[in-house]
C-alpha cells in the first residue's frame, strides 16, 4: 500500500473505527454494556432512526435535505392509529369504513409517501429550496396530526397491530426485522440499480446529469416520496411499540437522523456515501445514546455531547472533501 493510499483508506474505516472504540471503552467503563439484552435493546432503539435515515440518506445522496421526516411519521403513526381505531367516516354518504390492521400499516405509509412526493413536487415544480420546502412541510405535518387526534393520543390499538413495535419473530424483535429488510432492499437499489446510480448522478453534478438526459426532477421527486414513505414505516413502528399515537411523536427524530447520515461518511454537498455508511452511523449514535444512559449522564449533558458528535463529523467531511480535491 502507497503512502498516499493509505489515509484514502484510514478515512473509508473511519465510521467503524469510531465505533470499535467507542464500544470499547463503554465496555469498560459499564458492567452492563457489553450484554446481548443491551445488544438487543440498542438494535430496538436504532431500527426507528435507521428507517428514516435510510431516507435521509437517498435524498442528502441527491443532493438534497429533509427537515420533515420527524413530522411525517407523527402523521402517518397518527392516521394508522386513527384509521385502525375508528375507521373513516364519511359524513357525505353517511357512512363508515372500517380499516383491518394490513390496511391501516399501509394507509400510515400511503400518507408518508404522500407527504413525501410533495415534498419533491413544491421542489421541482416551484424550484423552492429543499430547506425552505421541506420545512414548510414540517409545519403541515404537525398541523394535521393536531387536526386528526384533536391534540389527544389515540390507544388501545391492539396485540396485532403492537406485534410490528414489540413482536419477537424467530427470536428477533420485528423492528430489527423490518430495519434489516430495508437495509437489504436499499443497499441493492443504491449500488445495483440504475436509479440508484442516477440517484448518485444528480447528487453529483445536477447539471451534468441534466444534459445527460436524465429525468432530474422525476428522480427528486421519487428520492423524497421514498423518504415520506420510510418515515411512514418508522411512524408505525414507533405507534405500535407505544400502543398509542402521540400528537407530538417524532419531535426532534429529523436531527438524529441526518447526524446518522453524516456521521456515516454521506456528504452533505451530495453524490458521496453509501446505506452501509448510514446503518453505522445509527449504531454510533445508539451506542452513545445507550451508553450515556447507562452511565447516568445527565440528558442535557447527552444533548451537547451529541451535538458536538455531530460538528466533529461534519468538520471531518469537509476536510476529507478538501483533501479528495488537492
């Protein structure tokens, strides 16, 4: 290996490196850490972040963000719990309709993906920045949980439909289930798949891959409707754990998961970074959160700790964006 290849490679190891060390240390420093309960509480409490941070991942990868997807899956957690508890009624015909658990999941990711396609279209169609579009989108969302619950949680939903949040499938939780068969789907979309690859394309060079022919603002609006959607299936996770629809769930969840996707190594500036990246960040964001709990760190000093994980990770994709263009 050639000396300049080496700190090429030092930075691809960097997220795993990170985390070997932090594990190591927590290991140490707690006897209840390094458990396979703890392990299976840390994947638990991950498989919400990494839904949406797979999102987060394909629309930061097309250059974009999304400041919505905490509000998006309030909203879709909420409808599902709405729809599964008291149906849907018409007042115009009179009617009601009455939704089975299979329906009520896929209303909650309908409503996600619905969220998320505007997104892509106020981006596309208005030109308006994803910033200014996604957050205006953040207000709506959490508007319309308000309407839908009346500011009220909805609960009692049900052993089947809690089976998605607290379930254990063949001796796995079904959260750790569903996250790992995200994973897989969109680790072959990303790195196998010509929209994955087009994806990479406009995150690049947008006006390159314009003049290429490629469908720019389709891709975009197909990035961000997948974001909505996976904010939907992170909704029902996180409703059906609670056995109860929060009006405020999901407060904050959109800064833990860009930290995901920027301390997974995906750049902000877009077109460089992997779902594999992500799937360690989370783990370097659960680990820490876990391991701070466990040894009995105030929240608040969680808070600032965490933002700091975040400015470190940050400062390091820039220096490595510098030292890939020298």
């Amino acid at each position: 290996m050639s000396a300049s290849s080496a700190p090429f490679s030092l930075r691809r190891f960097q997220s795993l490196l990170a985390l070997a060390l932090m594990v190591g240390a927590l290991t140490l420093m707690s006897d209840t850490f390094f458990t396979a309960d703890n392990g299976w509480n840390i994947l638990r409490q991950i498989s919400v972040n990494l839904c949406l941070s797979i999102g987060m991942t394909l629309v930061i990868l097309s250059g974009g963000i999304d400041l919505s997807v905490g509000a998006i899956l309030g909203l879709a957690g909420a409808v599902a719990a709405g729809l599964l508890k008291n149906g849907l009624v018409l007042g115009a015909l009179d009617a009601r309709i009455e939704f089975t658990v299979t329906g009520a999941i896929l209303a909650g990711i309908a409503v996600g993906g619905a969220a998320g396609w505007f997104n892509g279209f106020a981006i596309t169609r208005f030109q308006l920045p994803p910033f200014v579009a996604t957050l205006g989108m953040l207000s709506i969302a959490r508007g319309l949980t308000m309407l839908w619950t009346g500011g009220f949680p909805i609960t009692s939903l049900g052993p089947t439909f809690g089976f998605l949040g607290t379930g254990v499938f063949l001796g796995m939780p079904m959260p750790v289930w569903i996250m790992l068969g995200l994973v897989a789907i969109f680790v072959v979309v990303t790195g196998r798949t010509r929209f994955g690859r087009h994806i990479y394309a406009v995150g690049g060079n947008e006006r390159a891959a314009r003049l290429t022919g490629l469908a720019v603002p389709r891709i975009k609006v197909a990035v961000y409707t997948l974001a909505g959607a996976l904010a939907g299936v992170a909704g029902l996770i996180v409703t059906a754990r609670l056995d109860s629809a929060q009006p405020n769930a999901g407060l904050g969840y959109e800064l833990d998961s860009i930290a995901a996707v920027v301390i997974g190594g995906t750049s902000l500036s877009g077109g460089r970074g992997s779902i594999w990246g992500t799937v360690l960040g989370c783990l370097i964001i659960g680990v820490l959160n876990n391991g701070l709990f466990l040894l009995n760190v105030s929240p608040f000093w969680q808070q600032v700790i965490k933002g700091v994980v975040i400015l470190l990770a940050v400062a390091i994709d820039k220096l490595n964006a510098r030292g890939r263009d020298s």
